[in-house]
C-alpha cells in the first residue's frame, strides 16, 4: 500500500533527534565551525540517542533500523547544522562500507568497538579518492602488492573524511593495475599501522565542521583477512555502498534545504521593502513557491529510494530510484541555499545571519560521495538496464573527486 | 502505518489491466483519434460497458464514504487509486482521460455543495451508460477571465422563480456532447467573488447555444467548445447548492474546491503522456545508440534523460502524496498545486527532451508521428487547470502569513 506515514517508532525518534539537532547542534552552528570540530558534549547527546549506529546490523551494536530511519533521522540532523552530520562521531562511511563489502567477522570485528563505551570519541573513514588520474589506464594509482599472505599498500589517497579523527579506515587500492575498474580492492587498515601517515587537514568551502585530508601509505603492511572482499560480485556490492551512502547524503541536503527555505520563508515575512512585506511580491513568493516544491520532491524522493532498498526491490530498481532522490536533492540543496541567500539581500552575505553557511554547505554536499552527475549516469544505466559503467558513476579524478 | 510504495493487490491488478488495454488497444488508435480531431466514440462505446460494471461493483461501497462526507474520485474509487488509472490512460492516449464519460469536472461541484435532490437528478444519470455515452461539464472560464477566475462577466439575474442567464464561456471541454454544464455566473461583478454563482444548465435548454469547436495544437481527440448563453432561463432548482449556501463565499469556493481535487488527478495525466515520452526516447536510445562500443557524447545524451526521469518520478510522488492526503480526510490544497506545478512542467519538458535526445529524427511525422503528438498535446498541462503561474500563486498563499492577493 502506498502510504506517506512514517511508523510510530520512527515518529518517536524523528523527534527525540529534532530535539538535540534544534538544541544542541542548531544554536552551537558557527561556534562549532569556528572550532572546526563539534563539541565533545553534543557528540555525547547524539552518541547516547544511538545516532550513527541505527542502520548497523544488530549482531555489531546497531539497532539493524532500515534506510527509511535512517534518512529521516539525517534529515533532523542536517536541518539543525549540514556540518554535524558529516561530523560527528561513529562509523559513519565506515560503517556502511563495512555492511556492504565485508564479512560478517569482519564486520564484528571492526563494528564493535563504535557501539562501546566512549563511542563518541570514535569516527571511523573511507579513504576512496585520489587527486590525479592516472593518464594511461583506468583506475587508481595506490596499490595493493601481494606478499605472501599479506598485501603491501603503496600510495596516497585524498579526500577523506574523517582522516585526522579516525583510527580505523578502508582503503581502496589496485591489485591489479592492468584491470583498470575490476582491479580495485578495499583493504580495512588502521591508524597506528607502520608506514600510515595523515597528510595535512584541508580547509573547505562548506562543511569546515568535518575533518578532511589525506593519507599516505609507505608500504603499509595489512594481512589478507583484512580485505573486504564484497561477497560473489565486488563491483556490485561497491555500488550499492557508494548508492546507499550517496542516499543518506541526498537526505541530509534534503534537511539543509528544508531549513534554508524556512529561514527564508520567515524572512520574506519579516523583511520590508516598498511598504509591505517582501513576501508579498510576485517575484519572491514564486520563488518561495519553487523552493518548497524542491523540498517536498526531495524528501519524496530519498523516502522512495529508501523504501525501495528496505523492500529489498531488484538492484536495479534500487539503484534507479537511489540515482533520482540523489541527483534531485543535491540540485535542491544548492538552489535553496543560493535562494535563501539571494531572498536575504546583502543581509545573506554577512555571516550573522545563517543563510550564507547552509549556501555553502550546500556546494559542498553536493561533492560528497556521488554528484549529481554521477548520479544521473547511474540511473540511466540503471533505466537502460545496462553494466553500470564504474567509471562514469564512482567519483574518480578522471571525472569528478568527492569527499567520501 | 510505515512509508511505503507498494501498491496494494487490487492496485495491481487495476493498473496491470489497464496496461494490457492501453498497449493492445489505446495506443494503436491513437494516432488515429489524433488525425479524426474528435472524441473516440466507438471506442468508447465499447468501453462503456465495461465502465457500467466498473461502476456498479464499487458503488455500494462509495456510497458508504460519501455519507461519511469523505472524498471519493472517479466511479467510487480512493484518490490513490484514480491517479494510478489516470497515468496509465494517459499513457495510452494523451486526450482520452479527458474523453471518459461521466460528470467529469462537473462532478466535484455537484457533489461537494449540491442539495441531495441535486446530486440525485445530476449524478443519476451516470448510474447506466450502456444506452449512450453520457457527459457532464464545468463552465467558469470566458474569453475576458481565464486565470483571472474572479473576473467572469457572466451575468444571472433573478425573474420570478426563474434565473435569466447571458454570456459566453469558452474552452469548454466535452460542454458541448455534456448533459448538463456546471455554469459560473455573477450576479453583480462588483462584489467580486461574493457574487459568484453556480447553475446547472442541461443541454436543450431554451437560450444556451453551442458555438464553436476549437481547432488546438494538441489533445485533438478532446471536443473542446464555446458556449453562449443568450437570456438563458433556468428555475430556481438549479442553483448549485440553493440560495442560502451563498451567503458566504462558498460560490467562489465551490470553483476553487473542484480545483483541489482534480489537480493531482490532471498532474497524473501529465505526468502518463510526459512516461510515454520519456520511455520512447528511452528504447530509441537503446536500440540507436549502439553500447557495444564507445559512442561519443553518449554520457550527455544518459544525462538528459536521467534528468527527465528524475523530475517525472519526483512529480509522481508529489502527485501521490497529494491523493493520500485527499484520502485521509487531509487539506491537500498546497500539495494539489505543487503536484500539477512539477507533474505539468516535468512532461513538457520529458516531451521537448524525448525529441532532442532522438534528434532530428525525433521530429519526423513519417516515423515518430506519437513523439510530434505528445509534443503538441503536453503543453496545455501548464495552463489549463490552473497555469503554473496559478499554481504557484496557490502555493505561496499558504506559506506567506497574510498573503491575500498580489
């Protein structure tokens, strides 16, 4: 049956985290920033509702909740501060690569510790990107060296969050140079390992908030039980780890759009020009009109792609449906962030108001995980019913680097 | 409750049978209707029995939900429901859900503020249609007042126990073929929406003349007609609803109320033509644009045509958010508008890519003679009921405190 009502539990905790993001993240947003890290003590609150551990498999601490949770819940987060939701602790990317590509020992093994005590002091990372293409072939240019049952990682990887904050990372890496896409590997490395160094944190556009950077690897030994070999079909469980993430990012700029088009809604109320409220004019309520359409058709859309993959519809279907709630909402997200600016006026410019930092954080969501653009090649394989061609769907230097 | 898109078994089954019909049947003559430029009688002849049943099985249970004064659609069914038939006839014809007998937009009027006498003498007809096709209609738009609903100069004055009307009201879908029009007049055009009426005028009425029958660019197979009404006289018993129901502004709001509930119902009939298209140009893509091998430029071509899928498919969902709502007793105005807003707007522009995406090709009557039509049919789905415009007039209303007009 085709219904638009969440379930009382997820009613519950919708608000219980509408609550901490309007408490203890929104009126913290530019000290936060300022700090460039969010506060040990809001990190707690969130830890204690369980945020960042819900979607995990309950055999690993999670509460095993589905992807309609899920989203919800980013969504609340997102619409207090777009920043902590990239920020705060827990496996965050980690995690779901970890659901996707690894077994379940592995799973247990390096799960466990986010759901103990002082989780919120853990962030865990996936070190995804590069920052050059390799002219010559498909693929990166951090390798993976066999050596007896070990394997030798060599390279840099960038873009990567969380790479200050983590201790435990999954590293993508070629094993096989000349198999360009297919000779990709995913090998869980960690922090304190001889020859893993960080590079230096970046300073961003958006999302300052988040730890960003890069890591090097000098023959960094790790033993083969560490790599995460994705099941019977690597490529397509990689797929559905880059889609899934990719959804709860399209659900966080969903909240980062639905507060940005609040603030201006209540400004255009409020602001006067010519004698009436702003809003009063054809030109700015039209505009209103439009931002709260991309709204609703965002979160329909990120509710539609979730119920799908908690339906356990086809993958196709899935990755379809994931590709349009992810290409829709991070386009929204930037229009409502200019949009809220633009409807400010000279006032949006200045960073005492709000509206400046979500249009920011709104170019920068839409560079986390998958772009839009991405995005749209993965649903029109999807659409086709054709190989999803890696290249043209996972962020590479060839095409677009994201933040993972 | 949880959030969820499957359709429910009955759902299934309604849209499967649909599918059949529209790919075996619809879709073949379409063209066809297109090139006649008039309503598909026989078909729907044929049809009507089928309607007759449809209607008869699910009457009892519409009947219960409308003395609970819940929303029904079409032939008794939920919202939900007649939006799912709505996209798939759509698909199939681009004109023919607006050809479908019955009270059409008539309906919602008679329903929502006519007496009971009035729902029984102007609904009843429909009851058996295996005779004749059998039509109602609704008049509210003039050559001077389009948008601009407030501004009708039709004018009705009160004679005895009679009602004197005089005016004109143009593109008037079915108003010609219709047993009866649901007509929109004023009874003093300065008091503005205060002075709005609504009559039931049937056809052969002394003074109501049909004029003529539009050419349009698109959806030919609809009859779309001007009526004139020359001291056209009706009894008493035809105001909509009885005089006492205008004391308030309830004769404007009889318009705007169709408006909620039809506006998801025409988003979905957009966003059917706007599928059509897009699936078109879909399979051309596949079966041109060879995968074996690199194409050039084949990743701006994917790129386009995901951009229409997503905008459709986010229409959709609006769409249907808005015919839950309707049917969990929820306003849906705001919802209603955004629904025919993105459903209008995505089909224009799933028609305009579907052409690009297959070049010039695309436009050659000789070959993808249904491309050139959904082209021409799609554009009026941004203005009639209500432009985009309108749409987003609606829409601000309910999000602007104090918004009354501009």
């Amino acid at each position: 049956m085709i219904s638009f009502e969440p379930t009382e539990d997820d009613t519950l905790m919708q608000s219980s985290v509408a609550d901490l993001a309007q408490k203890a993240l929104r009126p913290k947003m530019r000290e936060h920033e300022k700090a460039r890290e969010i506060s040990a003590e809001a990190r707690e609150a969130a830890f204690e509702l369980g945020l960042g551990l819900l979607g995990l498999p309950e055999a690993v601490g999670g509460a095993g909740l589905g992807l309609r949770t899920a989203v919800a819940l980013e969504e609340e987060v997102a619409a207090g501060d777009p920043g902590a939701a990239f920020a705060l602790a827990g496996p965050s990317a980690f995690g779901t690569c970890l659901v996707e590509l690894g077994s379940t020992e592995q799973q247990e093994k390096y799960l466990a510790p986010f759901a103990g005590a002082g989780g919120h002091t853990r962030f865990g990372a996936v070190a995804f990107g590069e920052d050059k293409p390799v002219v010559e072939r498909a693929g990166f240019r951090t390798t993976a060296t066999k050596k007896g049952d070990a394997w030798i990682l060599r390279g840099k990887k960038s873009y990567v969050r969380n790479a200050g904050r983590a201790d435990v990372l999954v590293v993508f890496a070629q094993v096989d140079e000349s198999a360009g896409w297919d000779g990709l590997a995913a090998f869980v490395v960690k922090k304190d390992q001889p020859g893993v160094g960080v590079g230096e944190r970046e300073t961003t556009l958006g999302l300052d908030v988040a730890d960003v950077g890069s890591i090097v690897l000098e023959d960094v030994e790790v033993r083969d039980d560490a790599r995460l070999l994705g099941g019977d079909d690597f490529a397509s469980s990689l797929l559905r780890f880059f889609a899934k993430e990719a959804l709860l990012v399209a659900a966080r700029a969903t909240g980062l759009s639905r507060e940005a088009f609040e603030i201006a809604r209540e400004y255009v109320d409020t602001r006067k020009a010519f004698g009436k409220p702003i809003g009063h004019f054809q030109a700015v309520a039209f505009t209103v009109a439009d931002r709260a359409m991309d709204v609703e058709a965002s979160r329909s859309l990120v509710q539609r792609a979730a119920a799908a993959w908690d339906a356990g519809e086809p993958l196709a279907a899935c990755l379809l449906h994931t590709g349009h709630a992810v290409s829709f909402a991070l386009e929204a997200a930037m229009r409502n962030g200019d949009t809220a600016v633009q409807l400010h006026g000279g006032a949006g410019f200045m960073r005492d108001y709000p509206v400046e930092k979500l249009m920011r954080d709104a170019k920068q969501i839409q560079l986390c995980v998958l772009t839009s653009e991405q995005a749209d090649q993965l649903a029109a394989a999807a659409e086709l019913g054709q190989k999803v061609p890696l290249g043209l769907v996972l962020p590479t230097p060839e095409t677009q680097s994201t933040l993972v | 409750m949880t959030i969820e898109f499957s359709l429910s078994k009955k759902q299934e089954f309604l849209r499967d049978s649909i599918q059949n019909l529209t790919k075996f049947v619809i879709r073949p003559q379409s063209l066809a209707w297109d090139k006649a430029h008039g309503i598909p009688e026989t078909f729907l002849r044929q049809m009507a029995t089928l309607n007759t049943s449809m209607t008869s099985s699910t009457k009892k249970e519409s009947g219960e939900k409308e003395e609970r004064g819940e929303s029904t659609g079409n032939f008794g069914m939920k919202n939900l429901d007649t939006l799912l038939v709505t996209e798939e006839l759509a698909w199939g014809d681009a004109a023919l859900p607006l050809c479908m007998p019955g009270p059409g937009l008539g309906g919602p009027p008679v329903r929502g503020t006519g007496t009971p006498e009035q729902k029984k003498r102007y609904l009843g007809i429909f009851e058996d249609m295996s005779e004749s096709l059998k039509y109602g209609a609704y008049a509210l738009t003039e050559p001077g007042a389009g948008s601009d609903v407030a501004g009708i100069r039709t004018s009705c004055r009160k004679e005895g126990n009679d009602w004197v009307l005089n005016g004109r009201k143009c593109y008037i879908t079915n108003g010609a073929r219709a047993s009866w029009n649901v007509v929109f007049a004023t009874i003093d055009p300065s008091l503005g929406r205060a002075g709005h009426r609504a009559f039931v005028v049937e056809k052969g009425t002394n003074g109501f003349s049909v004029g003529r029958i539009e050419e349009k660019m698109g959806l030919r197979a609809s009859e779309t007609a001007e009526l004139v009404l020359e001291d056209c006289r009706v009894s008493e018993d035809c105001l909509l609803g009885g005089e006492a129901s205008y004391q308030s502004k309830e004769g404007f709001m009889t318009a705007m109320k169709t408006f909620d509930n039809t506006r998801p119902i025409v988003a979905a009939m957009a966003i059917g033509i706007g599928r059509a298209a897009y699936e078109y140009a879909r399979d051309f893509v596949k079966e041109n644009y060879a995968l074996t091998r690199h194409v050039p430029r084949v990743a701006a071509i994917y790129e386009r045509l995901a951009k229409v899928g997503r905008n459709l498919s986010a229409a959709r969902l609006v769409t249907w958010r808005a015919g839950w709502m309707a049917d969990h007793g929820i306003a849906n105005a705001k919802e209603a508008s955004m629904s025919k807003a993105l459903g209008g707007q995505a089909a224009i522009a799933a028609c305009i890519e579907a052409i690009e995406i297959c070049g010039v090709e695309g436009t050659l009557q000789k070959d993808h003679q249904l491309l050139e039509k959904w082209f021409r049919d799609i554009k009026v789905y941004d203005i009639f009921e209500g432009t985009g415009q309108i749409q987003r007039i609606v829409i601000s209303k309910r999000l602007i405190t104090n918004l009354k007009s501009f």
